[in-house]
C-alpha cells in the first residue's frame, strides 16, 4: 500500500510538458536545469537523465535541491544519487526516450537571472502552502475552503480554523524561514467581549511569536513570523476572554 500510494504521488494526476534538461551541481548540491528557465523545487520529479526511456523519481527541496541519502518531507527514503527507493529498490517508470516526465503535489518552478554567491547558480524561491500540507499534529483544527471575516465581510479561500486552545503543527526541517499568513476574526461566533490571540511556539513550546488581541472588530492583518531555526512550527490559539473562532488564510512556509 505505501508503494502504491508513493508511486501515486510521484505520477501526479495529470501530465505536463517534457523538457530537453540537464543536471547541474554546484557547491549546494545537484539540481536539474530544464533548459527553458525553469526548474524544479519543492516537488517530485520523474526524470530520464539518461535518455533511455527509463525515468527514476526525484524530490527538490525549497531551493531546488536533489535530496539524497535522506528520507523527505513524506517519508520516502532517496539513495545517493537522489533516486526514490522501496527496500533499497530503485523505483521506476517507463517514459520513452529522452522525456523527463514532471507530476507531483506541491509542484513550484521559478527562475530568474540573478546569480546567488553561493555557486554562482540561478537563486531559486519555493514554498510551501500549509493548507496542502501534511501537519505533524493536529488538536481539533479545521481545515475550511472558505471563512468569512467578521469586520469586512471578506471572504478568504484555504482558511485554517481555530478555537481557543486548538493548535496546528508542522515540520520545518527543510529549513524555510518564514511563516506568513493573513489572520481575522471569523464570522459568525464574535461577541463584543471576546478576546483571542494566535501563538507561534516551536515543538517544545517554545513561544516566540504571539499576536495582539483579537477582538470581533479587529480587520484582518498579515503576519511574517521569522522561523529561522526552528525545526516544528506550531499555530496555537488563546482565550484572553471567552471564546470565537480565528481563521488563518493563506498560510504558507518561505
């Protein structure tokens, strides 16, 4: 069932265009260059590096980076050279010759004409929506579509919903170094008296970023939480006075 599930994964509902690309390495490590100004980050990637029509399966950090003797953000383990394996078994697809097949969830692909000092490579961005993301705990949280902000009636899409004393975790071990996200009072549960805030704690508790207090009129606002350095993000909501609901729209890992 795992490997059925990993190979779901990696062969994405949907197909996309295949490129001419090129690994590359530099000081950071081995990325792949598609040849079009692209490449990828953040995703799984089917690649035939070798033009043989057989492809093995890849996993790119935030920066772009081929992940290697490591076990990724899901679980899977990738040997040496970066290719998915099952019990030290290579796993492979057959994509005819000279394609490099792309199709995988959290798919993101940059490019710009700057080069980082790091090894003179094109500097890459990538995120993570945490929405979509696997949390490594989760007390009571709901994951809505859509909530609708108390004061300006404005409606937000991918919202997470909390009650006071409810709290999200997630992994960071990529070693992304911003939380960001837009935070309201949700409508529908306010009373005039209520008071809530969020915290930001690391796996142990920690608490090294809180909100001002809440209140059913408060307008929405964004946060920029610096998470430099921490390996488990955790988003908590506090009473401060009685109890309403706050929604976390747009939340994201940079």
């Amino acid at each position: 069932m795992k490997v059925l599930a990993a190979t779901m994964l990696c062969t994405g509902a949907f197909a996309l265009t295949s490129f001419a690309g090129s690994w590359v390495n530099d000081a950071n490590g081995w990325w792949y260059n598609y040849g079009n100004g692209n490449w990828p980050s953040s995703s799984w990637q089917w690649i035939d590096g070798n033009n043989d029509g057989i492809a093995e399966c890849y996993y790119f950090d935030r920066m772009g980076y081929c992940m290697m003797n490591a076990t990724t953000l899901d679980g899977y383990q990738v040997n040496g050279s970066g290719a998915w394996v099952e019990n030290g078994v290579v796993q492979t697809r057959n994509m005819g010759s000279g394609q490099a097949g792309n199709g995988a969830q959290n798919t993101s692909q940059s490019s710009s004409q700057n080069n980082d000092q790091s090894g003179g490579k094109s500097s890459k961005q990538g995120g993570l929506t945490l929405f979509n993301a696997n949390s490594l705990l989760n007390y009571n949280v709901e994951r809505e579509d859509s909530l609708v902000s108390n004061r300006e009636n404005k409606s937000y899409t991918k919202c997470f919903k909390f009650w006071p004393g409810e709290y999200i975790e997630f992994d960071n071990s990529a070693g992304y170094t911003h939380l960001k996200a837009t935070v309201f009072p949700a409508k529908g549960s306010w009373n005039e008296s209520d008071r809530i805030l969020l915290q930001v704690l690391s796996g142990e508790d920690e608490e090294f970023y809180v909100t001002q207090d809440i209140y059913y009129d408060t307008k929405a606002f964004d946060i920029d939480v610096d998470i430099s350095g921490y390996e488990k993000v955790r988003i908590k909501a506090i009473s401060v006075n009685n109890a309403a609901y706050v929604g976390l729209a747009n939340a994201r890992f940079e």
